[in-house]
C-alpha cells in the first residue's frame, strides 16, 4: 500500500533540472520519487553502482541517460561534478537551438539520507541548479487521510515510519530498535567521527527525555558527563539529521521579560517514545510523558505542512520567566500572526483560553487562539478561543493560514 505524500504537488510543479529530496532514513523518499513519473531508477546502497559513478562518473551518465532517479546520492561525490556539467550542457544547448531556455523540468531526482556527507559534497557543485526539498516521517494528515481509523495514541507511539503502517507483521520496538542502531549509528555518528559512542547515545536518549522543553546544554551535561560544548556539537548534528527540530523563541518589545533559549523537539514521536523507554502502548498513554510528546507531534505536524508546501512561515515559541506561555506562534511572510496552544487531554478543554496579557498588546492577532487536542471536534469556545483536532490541523493550516 502506498501512502500519498502531501509533498507530491510541490514536487510535480517544481521548476527544476534537479530535484533534491533530503531526509531520514526510510522515511520514504525514494518511494515517493518512484510514485511520480516514471525515471530510471538506481541506488547506490548497490556498491558496483556506487564504484562505477566515482571512478567514472562521465562513462556512468553515458550508459544511463536522464530521467533518473538516483537513490542514496551521498555516497557518489564524484558524481556532482559531473551532473553540473550535465545541466550545463543542456542550457547551452538549449540556448542555441531556441535563441532562450524554456522552464526546466526535472530530469534528475537525487535522495540523500546522510545530510552530514551531503552537505560536503553537494551545495557547492550543484549551486544553481538544483532545488531542495525536505521529507520525514508521515505527517498525522497523511495518515488518516490514507487510514481513516489511525488513532492519535498509535501515532504518538508508532510516530510516521511508513513500513510500520503498511506492513502489519513488523514489531514496532524491533523496528525502532533497528533503526537507532543503523541510522543513527550508521549515518550520524560514524560520518561526523564521533568516538564517543556510547556518551552519544546517552545524550540522545536524555534529548528525547526532554522533548518539548528548553535546550539546556549545561543540564544535559549534568547528567551525561559530556561538555556542554560537545552536548551542542552533538545537538547540532541530530538537527541536521532532521530528527530533531530547534524551535526559536520569539523576540520582540518583552525581550527582558522572555526565555531566550530554544525549545527541542523530536520530529518523530516514536523515535523519542523508544528513546524514553517506552515499548507498550498503554502504560506510555498513563506517564507523564504524554502531553509532552503531543505537543512534539503538535510542533512536527505544522513543521511538515511549512516544509510539505513550500511555505515561508517563521515559527517560533514564546514564554515569560514569570510562566506565561505560547506553545507555537506562525508568522506567515504578510506578517499575521497565529498562535496555537498544544493539550492532549480533550476534557481538559471546556474553557475558552485567552492569550496571556503579557502578548495581548503585543500580537493583537485578529485570529482566535486555537487549542489543538488529541481527538473531539472543532469548537468555538469564545470569539478568541477554538479547539481543533490534530486530524483537523493540516486543513486549518491549508484554509486560515495560507
């Protein structure tokens, strides 16, 4: 079964000859590539592939002609010279056969799972020529839309790993389990040359503990023993991995009065979930844990509509030393203001919510604070106060927001 990504548009309509797809590991890019028009299709996971594009990238591109799809792109560096020189020539072709260049249309699709090895390798030679896109896991829109009778508590636990939807026999921890040892291990830590190992799995595992919450480097380094200069090294790394996301907080008119530090997010909340420990369902549901970890698929669900549709929203967090807090405020490139506040507990809400009086003055938001939870309908508490279902977010995003 295939699950339709809301990215599909974005790609189909880009004008580009080279398309980029980033992202984690089997968060399914290359399916998604391999859904839309028909390319040629080879991976370089394939080490005879692999060998044959960097000794020879030239006699490579001669036996495979574009459209292609090439998978797992990181691996082949000498081959980016040699894709530039690709693009080159068909411009100048085009240029003296038609006198102009008409719009491009993609006749590469490159994905690449190791951000660290990418971004040595293909920024500089591809400059101009190719366009970026990033993807993760399954948005929680993807997934009812796909299978109306996904439960929120399944996607907190399981988070968007498609395999775990599409194949039933899979054990949920087994595949997490195997996933923090190959990827993590495999893509991150050996590429960056890390040699602390198991000290950087420590720190993962404290970082998933605190998701939702302000980046503390010196309180990780309390208690992992690692510098705190290493902590935001290592920090650093994971974001570029995109497993997790670094919210900034607001700046404005209350800058003494505002925390100043991020706030850290997983971008998957099965990842965190195994990370924290949890391996059943059940006693994750009745922990602590939970409301943070909603609000993780809260902040990843509006992080992926931002990526999925190209938007140019800023998004930021703001919260007073005295408490007063917004989880999530969008700023969109026309400047409106929309915030939103993340409850997991549906009979929590009954109450209209106003916004703090510290941002009242500040915002002066003409749109109504909307509490999104985990499950219930969308309500009107008040003129200034909605709740809205996660399911709902993606298609409030798309109508209000845009």
């Amino acid at each position: 079964m295939y699950i339709k990504r809301d990215i599909t548009d974005l790609l189909m309509h880009s004008p580009a000859w080279i398309q980029v797809l980033l992202g984690p590991r089997q968060c399914g890019k290359s399916t998604l590539f391999a859904s839309l028009h028909r390319f040629k299709e080879i991976t370089f996971d394939d080490l005879q592939m692999r060998q044959l594009a960097n000794q020879d990238p030239a006699l490579f591109l001669q036996q495979f002609e574009p459209p292609l799809l090439l998978d797992e792109i990181q691996y082949v560096p000498n081959l980016f010279p040699e894709l530039k020189k690709k693009i080159d020539q068909i411009k100048r072709s085009a240029v003296f056969q038609q006198g102009e260049i008409n719009q491009p249309t993609a006749l590469f699709r490159l994905t690449g799972s190791n951000q660290i090895l990418m971004d040595k390798n293909i920024k500089e030679s591809l400059a101009g020529r190719a366009s970026y896109y990033h993807l993760n896991t399954l948005t929680v829109h993807e997934l009812v839309q796909a299978l109306p009778e996904t439960r929120i508590q399944d996607i907190l636990f399981k988070g968007g790993w498609p395999e775990l939807y599409t194949n039933a026999f899979l054990s949920v921890t087994t595949y997490l389990n195997d996933y923090i040892r190959s990827y993590v291990e495999k893509d991150i830590i050996l590429s960056a040359g890390i040699q602390k190992i198991t000290e950087f799995f420590t720190v993962l595992r404290l970082c998933a503990a605190r998701t939702s919450q302000e980046t503390d480097y010196s309180d990780i380094h309390k208690d992992s023993g690692v510098s705190s200069v290493t902590v935001k090294e290592w920090i650093s790394l994971l974001e570029r991995a995109d497993l997790i996301y670094q919210l900034k907080p607001y700046f404005n008119n209350l800058n003494k009065r505002l925390i100043k530090r991020p706030k850290l997010y997983f971008l998957d909340t099965g990842l965190a979930a195994r990370l924290q420990g949890w391996s059943e369902l059940t006693p994750l549901l009745n922990s602590p844990q939970i409301g943070g970890l909603f609000e993780t698929l809260v902040l990843a669900e509006i992080v992926k509509f931002i990526r999925n549709y190209g938007k140019d929203w800023e998004l930021f967090f703001a919260r007073t030393k005295d408490g007063q807090e917004i989880d999530f405020i969008i700023k969109t490139s026309r400047g409106s203001i929309f915030v939103f506040e993340a409850k997991y507990a549906i009979h929590g809400v009954s109450n209209p919510i106003n916004l703090p009086p510290a941002f009242q003055k500040e915002f002066k938001t003409k749109t109504p604070l909307v509490i999104v939870t985990s499950g219930g309908k969308k309500l009107k508490l008040s003129p200034h106060c909605i709740t809205l279902p996660i399911a709902g977010l993606h298609d409030y995003l798309q109508e209000y927001v845009s």
